[in-house]
C-alpha cells in the first residue's frame, strides 16, 4: 500500500460508516398538530329551561360552599381538641367552650342559610328589565 491509499482508505470507511448509520436512523417525523380545542356555543336556552339551569347551577355551588363549611368545622374542632387537651387552667377552658359553642352557632347559621338558599323560590333577575341610562359624553364642552 501507498502511503497516499493509507489516507485515503481511512477516509473511505469513515464515508461508508457514516453513510450506513445515517441509512439505519429513521427520519424525524413531523410534529404532529395540536388536537383541535372543543368550540363550546352556548346558544341562549328557553326562559324556563334557563331557570331550570340556573337553578342547577346556585344548588351545585351551595353545596360546595356546605361541604367547605364542613370542612373548615371539621379542622375547627381538630384545632379546639389539641387547645384543650394542652390546657389545665379552668379559665381558659372556659373561653374556649363559649368561643367554641359561637363557633357552632354561627356554622349551624352557614348550613341553614345555605339550605334555605337551595330551597327558596328562583327570584327574578331585577337586571333583566331595567335600561341603562346612556354614559355622559363630552362632546359638549
């Protein structure tokens, strides 16, 4: 062998290498589209069908609003446990009795207002028939 065929053969099974592991790698695919966002058309439904929805709608979110009252009673009475059981001085036991007995009155007052929001009769929107008065202009000045 020549030494000008030595630098060459390196070179040629360089190509040949490169060539074959190029050929083995597949193409990168194209990224593929975003899935298409669902078009949501809130068509205006009948007057009773529109109470009946809203109805729905004030029921679902009084029921949330019960279940976190209920919750926050529950981490309430959680919290008035550990107080009382790290306290031996008889006046202050006392206080946390009449805060926690306030506290009890005043969740009972949540659950009832929020069951008799759900339970009330739909009051008309006072929106719905009033005109808006027209917005002062300063053309005149």
């Amino acid at each position: 062998m020549t030494n000008s065929s030595r630098n060459f053969l390196p070179v040629v099974l360089a190509t040949l290498f490169a060539g074959t592991a190029m050929a083995q790698v597949p193409p990168p695919k194209p990224a593929s589209p975003p899935p298409p966002r669902p078009v949501i058309v809130n068509q205006p439904p009948s007057s009773a069908g529109a109470q009946q929805w809203q109805r729905q709608v004030d029921r679902q979110q009084v029921q949330n609003q019960q279940n976190q009252n209920a919750v926050r009673e529950q981490m309430r009475q959680g919290s008035l446990d550990r107080q009382r059981a790290n306290t031996a001085n008889p006046a202050l036991l006392n206080q946390l009795d009449s805060a926690d007995r306030s506290q009890q009155q005043l969740y009972r007052a949540r659950q009832d207002d929020a069951t008799r929001r759900i339970q009330a009769p739909p009051r008309p929107d006072p929106e719905a028939g009033r005109v808006q008065p027209a917005k002062p202009s300063s053309a005149g000045r």
